[in-house]
C-alpha cells in the first residue's frame, strides 16, 4: 500500500508501472533529482496537487 509519506523515488522504484499515474495525476517530475527524497505529500503539496487523491490514484493503479 502507498501512503503519502512515502519517497517518490523508492515508489518508483519498487513499482515502476506507477509512473504513468503520477503522471496522469500532474506530477511530471519524476526524474527529477527532488524526487529521489521527496515524499509524496511534499512533492504534492508544492504542485498543488491533492497528495490523498494521488495516494488514492497509485493505490487503485496497484490492485
């Protein structure tokens, strides 16, 4: 299960299907450097994104 205080990068890593719904979900940042050390929430709340919409997302993505 992900959760929002999770790192980008270690999701990315354990689940590399998943990059397709950060993407879809607007966070295209993936590659960047930020991400490797960012959680989830962090990344989302500087996008302005809905951090627990995206968990939701990637979880749903994962089933």
């Amino acid at each position: 299960m992900i959760t929002k205080d999770m790192i980008i990068g270690d999701v990315i890593n354990e689940h590399p299907e998943l990059v397709r719904t950060f993407f879809a979900n607007g966070m295209m940042c993936i590659g960047c450097p930020a991400s490797q050390g960012e959680s989830i929430d962090a990344a989302a709340q500087v996008h302005g994104l809905d951090a627990d919409q995206l968990v939701s997302a990637l979880n749903e993505a994962l089933a």
